[in-house]
C-alpha cells in the first residue's frame, strides 16, 4: 500500500519585488509589487512503505518545499496530500510521532547545551517509554560512533558530529517515515560516505520510508533505487535511476588518447561524433549510440590511436543536459 | 505534562549556560531602575506630599512596580524563530509552541525573581528605602491574583505582536516589537503611578490594556482600591485577556497558512 501519497499539489507563494536603489525603496513603501512563485506546480506520486527514495533536481526546484508540505510545515495551494494516512498539515500528534525531517542546515538541537539534553527533552515530547529510549539512543549512538561527545556543548561539535547528533535526536521516536533534506551538505567525503550508509542501513533495519533530497549524486547512487527528478516546481522524471540512462542517454562516450599529435581538422573524417573536450593527447567525443563502433573503427583506422575506450554518459552528465534545457532526443 | 516540565529544565540551564548574559540583562534594567528612583528621591527632597503620594509610598510604588514587571514582562523571541524558520522545530512535533513558550517564561521568571530578591536586599542595605507592607492579607491575595492575570495578558499581548513577523519577516519582527517595549515602557506604570497624570488622561487608561500589566496590580499593593472599583480593574483585564487570547489564536492561525517555513 502506499505509504505517502501525493496528487495535483501546488504550493504557491507570493514574493514582493523590490526595484533597486533609493527611488526604488521609496516607491516599494507606498505599493509593493508581488510575484507569484510556483515553488511547486502540480506534481503527484505515491510512494510505498519501506521505500528509500531521492528526491533530485537543482536549487529552488521545489524540492524541499515538497518535503515542507509533507511534513505539515507549509499549507498546500492546492491538491491533496496524505502521509500514513494523515493530512500533514492538520499537524495530530498520532502523525507528528510517527515522522522525522531532518535538515542539513538547520538544527534542532539546544546550541547551548549538551546533546544529550536535547535528546531527553525529544523523548519527552514524543513520549517514549524509558526502557525503548535508552535502547533507541544505544543503538543509534552506536551505529553512528557518538558515544564520545554526548555531553558536549552542541556549539561545541564540529559539523560532522553535529550532524550525526541531527540525526539520533531525529530518529529517537523511530519514526517510520524520514525526510531528510540535504543530510550530506558540507561534510567530508569520509563523514558523507558514514551518513549514506547509517541512512541505507536504518533503512534496511528498521523498515523505514525514507525520502532523500541531496545535491551529491553519489548519495542518490548508492542509497536509491528510485529518483524522483524535479525542477521549476514539476516531476520530470520518476522510476529507477539507470533508466534515466536508457531513456535519455542516446550518446555514448568515446575517450581517446592519441600516439600522434593531433589538431581538430584531423577529425572531418568522423563527422557523426562531437568534440566534448579536446586536451591533445586526450580527446573526448560524444557520438549517438548507434554510431559508436564505426566511429571507433574509422578512428582507429586513419588515426594513430594509442588507446580507445567507449563508455555510458553519467548521470551527473546527462542530468546536467537535462537541467540545463539541452535537447537529448 | 512531563515534556514541559523537561522545556523548564533546559530553559533553566540554558539561562545557566548564559549567567554572563543574564547578569548583565538584569544590570541594565536595573539601572534604569536606579535612575527612576534617584528620580523620586530628588522630587521629594524638599516636599514630603507629591501628587497625594507620600514618600515612602511613592518609593514603595516604584519597587514593588519593579517586582510586578519581574514577574509579568517577559522576552519572547518568536518572532525571530518565524523569520529564522526555526519554527519549523516545533512544528513538526507533537509538542504546543505557546505551552512550550510559557513553561521558558516561568523558567525565566522564576529565576529573575531569585535575582530580584538578591537587588533588593542590597537596595534595602545600601539605600534604606521606607518601604512598608500592605496592611490585609486581602490586599495580598488582590495583589498576587493581579499579577498573575497581568502575566498571562502580556504573555498573549507579546505573542500577538509577534504573530506579525508572519507576515512582515523583515528583521524577525524586530522593530514592532521595540516600538511597543518602549510604549509599555512608558505606559505601564512602571516608571509613575499612573494616577498622578491629568484627570481626564487618568480616565483613558482605565480602559487602556497597559496600566493593568503594572500600575493596577501596584496598586492593590498599595490599598489604592476599594469595593466596585476592585471589580471594575479584574473584569477590564478579563476582557482584555479574552481579548488578546482571541486574537494571539486566529493570528496564529491565520498566520501558519503564509508562513513560509523560510531557512533555506
């Protein structure tokens, strides 16, 4: 069954425009313009118990505003929105216990005090028996390796840290449904790779239904089977990740390194391929797939060719086409 | 009940963490203080009757005003957390932002008013001012009870100014803020007795809001009251509590529907 379910939603906002300068501030005081701005504009998917999805597109696509929206944050424009069955914006306690959204730059927990504290007050507000708390806190704390700085000052830990605090005072009311915003954002490659897999084996463990929103491909990578691509406000792409390749990668990649110097008029005689980079010896083309291999033939054939490889376009490349408005088909 | 009584914990300790902060908030209001009374002191140097006041009436106003706005004001800060979009913390918890807010009000205030009997016994050493008690116990209980009503008048006036950040996040609701501090500031009583302005003026403010966040209750302190009029001041601040009750909630309401949940 499906666990979040969401049909036609719009969230519109109204923006005031001020023109620059003195005139423009003065003017602004007696009659303010205002924009609207479709944060999000019409989208809807359903999504299934148990399923870790990541939400991609680039900034002030919408993205976090869905994720707003489902947690009763923002009140819809329009069109329905249900997660476990509760309309978020009613904002019941039966729904808030059950759900968590975490934000890469924002923090919950008290700057001033100790983590621990701020873990006690969540067990408080949620209500978790004492028994399941002390569990819980073991557990994550464990899986995340934070035992050491628990009562430290939380102004104190550095981001690394404090993001792993985020996420155990996030989590302590296991909530079956996680909503994590840029959870990667600013850390080390080392402390991004720990949180990626604390998220793909809370996952596994607990059952959890996770949307991830992440600007880092590699999160989207290794935690999801299914990306929900959005951009100005609107689904563009929905299903497995190495489907974006079939459906939208008709080019393949031919790198080639030359035994030869080369110049770029040596290359008339492949006219199907484009230079994507050109670093002599090294080049790159971009060829259609169905031409690939009599392009590779032909340059092997009249060129010097020292070593040739043909791979797939990645998905940052092809996702960056697609952002960019670029025609791929 | 338990959640709240772990907010009060952490607000308590939180104002321990700022000890250096809270001290020094506590020095500039009570120098402001000092300077009401030195203010009060000079008026009578030569006279001893201002205003129907006495002397040590009037120093007895001032300080026990002092301990009223100890206990009613407050500083609250949710105006700031709806421009920051920190808000948002509470929102998505099973936990009630005003009850989250009142519990670190009486946090605070419960610490403030330690501070407050510290200040006043070096006042008392070092300035021996004539303070005196009331006489009934009745005027105690009118007192206490004025204080409390008075507390919980300013705690949803304070949010009702606040509520405006929803809609002008500008600066976290800063400077409507200001303007009405500095209005209470001079308008509550705590600087004066309010009866000593102009009898028309006076008049205006019985039915004003302010007065009755520190003169009225003063007031009870010092016997100014009697029979209808007692009645009159706990009704004016029942309707004036229904009143900003009423319009702290559909401002809230109505506000969560523009909120913008702003913060990146």
């Amino acid at each position: 069954m499906s666990l979040i379910s969401v049909s036609n939603l719009k969230k519109y906002y109204q923006v005031y425009q001020k023109e620059p300068g003195l005139a423009g501030s003065i003017r602004s005081l007696f009659k303010r313009k205002y924009d609207t701005v479709k944060a999000v504009n019409d989208i809807s998917f359903t999504i299934n118990e148990g399923e870790l999805v990541g939400f991609i597109g680039p900034n002030g696509a919408g993205k976090t505003t869905t994720l707003k929206v489902l947690s009763g944050l923002l009140y819809p424009t329009s069109g329905n929105v249900s997660v476990l069955g509760y309309t978020p914006f009613d904002r019941k306690p039966a729904f808030q216990k059950q759900f968590a959204l975490v934000m890469g730059q924002k923090n919950q927990l008290w700057w001033d005090l100790p983590a621990l504290d701020s873990f006690i007050l969540n067990k408080e507000i949620y209500e978790i028996p004492e028994d399941q708390f002390q569990r819980t806190l073991k557990e994550l704390v464990t899986m995340l390796d934070l035992n050491d700085v628990l009562k430290v000052q939380v102004r104190k830990l550095s981001l690394g840290q404090r993001m792993k605090a985020e996420l155990v005072a996030a989590l302590l009311h296991s909530p079956k449904v996680l909503f994590l915003d840029e959870p990667t954002i600013g850390l080390d490659v080392v402390m991004q790779k720990k949180i990626r897999d604390f998220i793909k084996g809370y996952n596994q463990k607990f059952k959890a239904t996770i949307i991830l929103t992440s600007h880092y491909m590699d999160d989207v990578k290794e935690l999801c089977d299914r990306v929900i691509i959005i951009d100005h406000g609107k689904i563009f792409f929905d299903g497995k990740l190495d489907q974006i390749i079939k459906k939208y990668a008709d080019h393949k990649i031919l790198e080639v390194v030359f035994a030869d110097p080369v110049v770029k008029k040596d290359f008339a005689v492949i006219a199907a391929a484009k230079i994507k980079s050109f670093e002599p010896p090294k080049v790159s083309f971009t060829v259609k797939r169905q031409y690939a291999n009599q392009v590779a033939a032909k340059l092997l054939t009249s060129l010097n060719v020292a070593d040739l490889n043909i791979t797939e376009a990645s998905i940052e490349d092809i996702i960056r086409e697609v952002f960019t408005g670029r025609d791929l088909s | 009940m338990s959640k709240y009584s772990q907010v009060f914990k952490l607000s308590w300790d939180s104002n321990f963490v700022y000890r250096f902060n809270f001290v020094l908030l506590r020095v500039r209001t009570l120098i402001s203080f000092l300077a009401i009374y030195f203010f009060w002191v000079a008026v009578f140097r030569h006279n001893n009757q201002v205003f129907d006041y006495s002397r040590a009436s009037l120093l007895t106003y001032v300080v026990v005003a002092r301990f009223v706005d100890t206990l009613v004001f407050n500083n609250n800060m949710t105006g700031e957390e709806i421009a920051s979009g920190n808000l948002n913390n509470y929102l998505i918890k099973p936990v009630s932002y005003l009850k989250y807010w009142f519990t670190r009000d009486l946090g605070d205030k419960l610490l403030s008013l330690i501070f407050f009997f510290i200040e006043l016994a070096l006042i008392m050493l070092i300035l021996r001012p004539p303070l005196f008690f009331p006489a009934f116990l009745s005027d105690w209980l009118l007192f206490l009870a004025s204080i409390v009503l008075a507390a919980f008048m300013y705690f949803y006036l304070n949010f009702l100014v606040n509520a405006f950040t929803f809609w002008y996040p500008e600066r976290g609701g800063w400077p409507l803020r200001f303007l009405v501090t500095m209005l209470l500031e001079f308008l509550t009583g705590g600087a004066f007795p309010l009866d000593i302005l102009p009898a028309q003026i006076y008049a205006w403010f019985k039915w004003l809001p302010f007065g009755y966040l520190t003169y009225f209750p003063a007031g009870f302190y010092l016997h100014k009251f009697a029979g209808f009029e007692v009645v009159r001041i706990f009704l004016t601040m029942f309707v004036w509590l229904a009143i900003f009750y009423f319009f702290t909630k559909l401002a809230w309401k109505k506000g969560l529907k523009v909120y913008g949940a702003y913060g990146r």
